[in-house]
C-alpha cells in the first residue's frame, strides 16, 4: 500500500490557496493566507512542499510561480487519518456520529452517505 503524503498544519494552509487558486507566487500565497507570515516564511513553507514533491514551480518573471502536484483528496486522507486517530480513538464511526449530530446535513446529504455506506458494504461481501 502506497503510504499517504503527511502535511503540517502551514502546509496544509498553503496547499488549500493553490489547490482553489490552481497557482500562486510567494506574495499572492502570503496575500490569501488568514495568518499574518513574513514573505520568507511563506517562501520557505513553498520550498519545503517542492522539495517534499508536492509542488512544483515556474520562472515568472523574477518570481516562481508554484503549481499543486499533489491532489486535496491525497492530502484528505492523510488529514482525515490523523483526526480520527488522535480524537475518535482510531473510530471512524465515532466521526461520522459527531458530523450527523453536530452539522445541520441536508437529507441528500444524508442519503449520499447512505449511499455510500451501502457501496461500502457490498465490496465488503464480495471480498
């Protein structure tokens, strides 16, 4: 099994700009970040995800212009794996009882998980 890229927290923040934005330099990342970073710190976040291959870059000019390689739903569940493990005691249905209860879902939505738990429990049986 293919092991799953680990972000931080900053990076996490950063990779949300440039997965919405489909790009950005230093400065138009520093500009949408909702913390208040020096410019070197967002340049050293970004040249932390390239060398970790999860960004790539472009001559622009003076500046590089840096381009996600990695997908949100790569990054999710690396993400989504920590949470559950560090909050719900490695439960996965413990989350999902905290989004029913505490999130005002929509019956589509409820019926796409439905859905999907369904989905999931016949390839459960066809194994």
């Amino acid at each position: 099994m293919r092991k799953r890229p680990r972000l931080t927290e900053r990076e996490l923040d950063v990779m949300s700009i440039l997965w919405r934005q489909g790009s950005g330099t230093v400065t138009e990342v520093r500009d949408l970040l909702s913390a208040d970073l020096a410019y070197t710190t967002v340049l050293w976040v970004l040249q932390t995800l390239e060398s970790k291959g999860f960004v790539t870059w472009t001559k622009e000019g003076r500046a590089h212009r840096y381009t996600p390689a990695l997908k949100p739903e790569d990054a999710g569940g690396s993400a989504l794996q920590r949470l559950v493990d560090k909050v719900f005691e490695g439960s996965a249905s413990m989350l999902v009882a905290q989004l029913v209860r505490e999130h005002d879902l929509s019956d589509d939505e409820l019926r796409r998980m439905r859905k999907l738990l369904d989905q999931q429990l016949t390839r459960g049986r066809r194994k």
